[in-house]
C-alpha cells in the first residue's frame, strides 16, 4: 500500500447567520465551477486531503478546489477557489526485486585478541568497534 502526504484545507466561516454548512467542489488542471465534482461537507471550517473525503480519488495532476456556503435552504454563496499545484498522487512502485547468489564471500575482520590488536583494530574499523563483542577461547580436549 502506497502513502501519500495529507494536506489541509481550511478557510474562513461566512459571516452570514443563516449559513448550516460547506460544498467542496474540485476539477483536475484547473477550472473547477458548479457542475465540477463536489461533496457537502457539514458546517465546518478545514478537512483534511484526501481522509475526510471519500468521492475524493486524488489523480496525477494538479487540482483546483472551490468552496462555497450553503443556507438553510440549499442556496449558495459565490465560490473561493484555490489552484493546488501539487499532485495528489504517488509516483510508480519499483520493479523486479531480485536477490542474487554471489560467487564471492564476505570475511568480516577478525575480532583482536589482545590489547594491542583491540586498539589497532578500533583505529582501522571505527564502525565495529562500537558493537559489543565477545571473545571465544578455544575448550581444550579433557
């Protein structure tokens, strides 16, 4: 599953009393007008893109929104609008994950054996001498 950045949407409130809620209109590439696609929101004053709107499916384009008031009796307020140059969408997945089986081995540097080889070896490995280690002594025949 693909994630792509939220964005907010917010504006301010009409100032009219009678106002019950928002229509958000949208129109890829511009030109967005009553008949573009649009959802009634409640009367709020900012959602977030795309999660509080479903009819939303964000394309691969630039985006212009509009907003508008809506009274009590459905009428509306002439519409804002905002030209959102940013993509809503997510670029193509990668293809072809491969491993493949190496001729050549990897022989990590052997861990010091004494005080002298611990420092050499801290100055020449700095990344592996911060790791913790332990030192194996060889168990002789009983």
């Amino acid at each position: 599953m693909s994630k792509m950045k939220k964005r907010r949407l917010s504006w301010k409130a009409s100032n009219s009393s009678q106002v019950v809620g928002y229509k958000l209109y949208w129109a890829e590439e511009g030109g967005v007008d009553y008949d573009s696609q649009s959802v009634q929101l409640g009367n709020v004053t900012g959602i977030v893109m795309p999660d509080d709107v479903a009819a939303f499916t964000p394309g691969n384009g630039p985006v212009e929104f509009g907003i508008t008031a809506i009274d009590e009796l459905g009428n509306e307020s002439d519409m804002v609008t905002l030209f959102a140059p940013y993509q809503f969408s997510v670029p193509d997945a990668p293809a072809d994950l491969v491993m493949e089986t190496m001729q050549e081995f990897h022989t990590p540097p052997a861990p010091p054996v004494n005080e002298a080889d611990k420092e050499a070896f801290e100055e020449s490995h700095p990344e592996e001498a911060e790791m913790p280690r332990r030192i194996l002594q060889p168990v002789s025949n009983l």
